[in-house]
C-alpha cells in the first residue's frame, strides 16, 4: 500500500493529511508532530488563547475522532531525527519508516536571543506554540512588567493582548519604526498610535543590549541608555524556517527548503510545503508565514501526489487582531514606490494601497472589511484600479 | 445535542449533530462538508465559509456583526438576507432542527 509520511503536524500538514482523504487517496498518511497536541491553530495564540478567552479544545483544527475516522495515523510528540532519501525511509529514533512520498511541513521555530546578552535567563519567552503560552500564562497579572521585544505582528499582538490583561508593558524595536519589515509607514504611524492611546510604551529605534537577572530575567538594558524593571520578556523577532532535517538530508535549501511550483523538493518522492517550504516568487526564492498559504500549498501539494502536476499560484493574504482593531492584508507589498490611503466608512477604518507605478500590489485594510474584499478581488485576478479612484472613488 | 441539516450547492444533505458552544463553520469542517472553505479557521477575516441559514432561526442565530456584514457584501456567491459567515454563528439548544445551505463559490 502506498504510503504518505508528513513531517510536522501543523496548519500544512494537516491540511495535507486531509485534503489526501479527500481526494481519494486510500493509501497510508502518517503525520508526525513533535508537539503533544493534536493539529491545532496557531493565530489565536497570540491573541484570544493568551486571555485565556478561547478553551483549548477550540484551538484544535479538527475533532478528536477526525484523523482516525479516516484512517490517518496521527503521531504525536514524535521527533523525526533523519530522512534517508536513498532509502525511502525515516528514522523517529530507534524506529524506522518506509515512505513511499515524504512531505516536510516542518514549519518555522522563532529565533532566540543569544545567551550572552541574557537570552536563557528564566521568564524569557517565545510565542508560537501552545506549550509556549502555558509557560508564559503564569507570568501575566494585573502589574506585572513586560518587554516585547520586537515591533513586528507577533509582538504587537503579544503587546494588545497583555495590555489588556493588565500587564504594563514596554514593546522595544530595534528599526526606526514598528512593522518596519512588513508594512508602509502609514499601517506602522496607525498601530503606534493605537498601542500609545492604550497605554503600550513604543519605543522605537533602540536596541536591546543585555538582559540582566540572577537567576531569573530583572531588568533590560537599552541602547538608548535607559534600564526597565522586568518580569517577562516575550521575543517575537522573527522565525527561521525548520529545515535542519532537510539539510541534513542534502535537500536544496535557500530561504527554506527549495520547491518547485508544484511543491516538489530538489529529491525525488520528498516534497514540502507551508512556512519552511520557498518558492520562486518575482525571481526569487519566497516564503509566505500564513495560514491561508499554509493550507493552500499543502492542499496543491495533495494533489500532486496523487498525479495532478498543478502549479500552485499563491494569492497571499495576512490578518492581525489588536484590541479592537483588525487588520486584513492582501497581497505582497514588496517593491512598491507608493501609498494611496482610502479612507473608510466608519471613524478609525481606512485602508493603504500599495502601488509599483499603475500596478496595485497589496492593500492594509484597517478595520474596513469592504476595502479589504474589493481589494482582495482585484489583486487575486490581477486588476489594478486608478489611485484616483482609490483616493476617494468608487471601487466595488 | 441539536441537530444541524447541511444542505450543499449541489443538494445533497447532511444532517448531524452539533456540539454547543462551537461554531457552525467548525462543526462544518469537522464532519467534512464540502463547501465550507474557511481559510482562517474563524477570525471572520476571509468570508470563506459563507452559508445561507434557514430564515426561520434567524432570531434563535442573532443580530450580525458590522464587520461580518461588510463581509458578506462581497462574498463570492451572492448576499441573500439570511446569509452569514458561519464561524460567527455558535451552536446552541435553540438551533435544533436547522438547515444550513452552502453556497456553490466561497
């Protein structure tokens, strides 16, 4: 019997196992994760779960019975510690296992401050998996002193939620603005705002030099000069994507493990897909950390194990929920030359409209969902409106 | 627990019994009804799990959010007065015996 193994239960591999099932396929799916929990969603990690206002049940992609019904091996808490593409097997330690098509939905891991600044002093946190927020839970209470370190979606979310916990905090960004990697100065001046009107103390353009503690993380030194009492410290600095076993494997690896358009590694049988997978993008080599490009690259890579030979086209797409404010992105903003910002129905939503020259790359929508679907619309098929009538025409 | 009767684009139906306290987009994907896309797992950011609920709930469903109607006005296949975005919908006692009917494009 043909068998499919997954490495890395997440959004993709999940996403994988199932759209397998779905299409048919009546061979064996094996998805391996080194997390002890069942495919879970990681966005609500940051926001709702960290409140403690979502129960862990609801995080969980699919029910209890879902993988067995259909006759998916789920491994949970299983660390995969070699491929052997000469072979067509993979070692989970002692054991071994036979594949037939092997996928790498390995992920991303945030990346950690060094030690010798402090970074593996007590208290001192990352935030991308459940085992992460019952480590930092504790810490949160009315008082308690937080730095975010990192003015990037993560830690902006981390910011709102603890905020609204009660929790003082102090977000530090190393670049002269936040969202400096990601976004216009338009989105970053809306969100600094947003966070200094409910008391976040922004502080931008500084470094972290040390942090400094005994046992436990006490206080943090800035490169301004300037030293915060701390209780926590919470690193949303960006992830590398998990491709040691892929290297190790002798797997293409540029920005991720490489994949062709129909997500296919530089090995034959091993593919991969979701935020450790890079694709050729504009010339080059893209990954997309999103939900919705996790599930659909897992879902075009289904298919094409099962015989499809579809390239996969991403239509990108990001949302971020802070306090009361959501943002929905669409598209890829990278090389854009102008903002067009519309403004909105409602007091505080409006949108800014990323352009290269007449062609319309990406829009942030703040709190206006209408602005946010036309725009999806006309980027997903390629249409690009006149700045003009973004400005304050009618688009739908 | 209430039941929910899934109707698809194509007229098949599913009828299934739905945990209370969870979405109905949710129970959608758990008992794997086609149709029912929701990219972003129920943060009513994609307008991807679009369904028409039966009229006569409407009441037992409750009012629609702002953001969730702005939504529902460009959703791939058309606004009817008794759409929702079924991720915003929670199961409760009082929606036993619903039809749900998915649309043929989210």
């Amino acid at each position: 019997m043909r068998h499919v193994a997954i490495i890395g239960a997440g959004q993709a591999g999940s996403a994988l196992a199932a759209k397998l099932k779905e299409l048919g396929f009546d061979g064996r799916v094996t998805l391996i994760g080194d997390e002890p929990h069942p495919p879970y969603q990681r966005p609500p990690l940051s926001k709702a779960y960290l409140l403690g206002k979502l129960a862990a049940d609801r995080l969980a992609l699919r029910g209890p019975s879902f993988y067995a019904e259909r006759g998916i091996d789920l491994r949970l808490a299983t660390k995969v510690t070699r491929i052997i593409p000469a072979e067509k097997r993979i070692e989970l330690g002692s054991e071994s296992l036979a594949y037939d098509d092997l996928v790498l939905a390995t992920g991303a891991a945030p990346i950690r401050l060094p030690a010798d600044i402090g970074g593996a002093l007590a208290n001192i946190f990352a935030l991308r998996t459940i085992g992460d927020v019952e480590e930092i839970t504790p810490h949160i209470a009315p008082g308690k002193r937080a730095l975010i370190v990192g003015g990037g979606y993560i830690g902006l979310e981390v910011a709102a939620a603890l905020n609204q916990a009660g929790v003082d905090v102090t977000l530090v960004e190393l670049q002269d603005r936040i969202l400096g990697r990601v976004a216009a100065a338009e989105t970053s001046a809306y969100f600094r705002s947003l966070h200094a009107d409910r008391g976040v103390r922004l502080v931008e353009g500084v470094g972290l030099v040390t942090l400094e503690g005994e046992d436990r993380v006490r206080r943090a030194r800035l490169s301004e000069g300037s030293c915060v009492d701390v209780d926590l410290v919470i690193v949303g600095i960006g992830v590398r994507p998990s491709v040691a076993l892929a290297e190790a494997a002798g797997l293409a690896v540029e920005n991720g493990v490489c994949v062709d358009a129909q997500g296919r590694t530089s090995v034959a049988g091993i593919w991969a897909a979701g935020d450790c997978a890079s694709f050729l993008w504009d010339g080059r080599r893209l990954r997309i950390e999103s939900v919705p490009h996790a599930s659909d690259q897992a879902e075009a890579v289904a298919a094409n194990i099962l015989g499809a030979k579809r390239d996969y086209h991403p239509r990108p797409w990001f949302w971020s929920d802070q306090f009361d404010v959501k943002l929905q992105i669409a598209g890829l903003n990278a090389g854009y030359d102008r903002i067009v910002e519309r403004k909105g129905a409602k007091p505080g939503s409006c949108s800014y409209w990323y352009f290269a020259g007449e062609k319309l790359l990406a829009v942030d929508a703040i709190n206006d969902a209408r602005a946010y679907m036309i725009a999806k619309r006309l980027i997903d098929t390629g249409r690009s409106p006149s700045p003009l009538d973004v400005a304050d025409g009618d688009l739908a | 627990m209430p039941t929910i009767t899934f109707i698809t684009a194509g007229g098949k139906e599913h009828a299934v019994t739905a945990e209370i306290g969870r979405s109905v987009m949710e129970i959608a994907l758990e008992k794997s009804i086609p149709g029912v896309v929701a990219e972003c797992n129920g943060s009513a950011a994609c307008a991807t799990c679009h369904c028409y609920f039966d009229p006569a709930y409407s009441e037992a469903i409750g009012p629609i959010g702002e953001h969730e109607s702005d939504m529902l006005d460009f959703t791939a296949s058309p606004r009817r007065p008794e759409s929702r975005l079924s991720c915003q919908v929670r199961v409760t006692d009082t929606l036993d015996g619903m039809t749900v009917c998915i649309p043929a494009m989210q």
